[in-house]
C-alpha cells in the first residue's frame, strides 16, 4: 500500500509541472477565440493551482491499475469517476462551465462518451497486440515442434 501511495505521489507531482503549460494553451486559444479578452490576477492564480492540483490527481489516479488485487472494471469505475469528479470540480471552480443541470449533464454526457472512447481504443489495440503475441508464440512453437 505504502509502494502504491508512493507511487501516487511520484506521478501526481511529475504530471502537476504540465496543468500550467495547459493553462496556457487554454487562455491562449480562449484569447484566439475572443473569449477571453483580459484576466484577473485572481483567475490567472486560480487556474494555475487548480490545474496544477488536477494535473496531479490525472497522474496520480494511473497507479489505480497497478492494485492486483483491484478487478479491472473496478479500477476503470474508480478511475473514471475521481477524474469526472476532478474535472467538473476544475470546470465549476474556474468558471468554465455554468452552474446548471443542462451545463452539467452536456459535460458529463462528453465526458463519458471521451472515457469510452479512450477505453473502447486502448483495448482495440490491446486486443490486436496480444493477438499478435499469441500468433508469433504459436508460430514459434510449431518451429520448435518440427524440430
């Protein structure tokens, strides 16, 4: 557990260095975009430690897969969910998303349509990998059979 906590900490404090460089694009397509025109020092502060603590918790959250003892769908579920949380928390806190069920449930209908999605390719090209692996060891032991 200790290994793990560790572990935790090690990725959330490498990841927290990029929310900034995030921030950044982000204000800067907004200002492309004339959607923000000046900021506050107080909004400018606000973004920078909120993304640094999101990218953080986003680094962190990765170690969840490393638990064995964890069944895989329940280490997506509490992954998905701690992001979800983290993210519509960044939203709010920011100002970037409206207070409102109409708001919050378009966030979270794209949010659970990116998760799936990104899940829906990792485990396409895993699938596809492993089915290659199993094919080349295959291949290896008719070689050494015919031996």
């Amino acid at each position: 557990m200790k290994k793990n906590v560790l572990e935790f900490f090690r990725r959330g404090l490498i990841a927290c260095g990029f929310g900034p460089i995030v921030l950044a694009i982000l204000y800067l397509i907004l200002q492309q975009q004339d959607a923000v025109q000046t900021l506050t020092v107080n909004q400018v502060c606000l973004g920078i430690f909120s993304l640094s603590a999101l990218a953080f918790i986003v680094g962190g959250m990765n170690v969840i897969y490393q638990i064995e003892r964890l069944p895989l769908m329940v280490a997506i579920l509490i992954h998905g969910c701690v992001l979800y949380i983290s993210y519509l928390g960044t939203y709010l806190l920011n100002g970037w998303l409206e207070w409102g069920a109409a708001p919050i449930l378009i966030f979270s209908g794209i949010f659970v349509f990116g998760y799936l999605a990104v899940w829906a390719i990792i485990y396409s090209t895993t699938k596809r990998n492993t089915e290659k692996l199993n094919e080349i060891l295959k291949q290896k032991q008719q070689t050494a059979e015919d031996k």
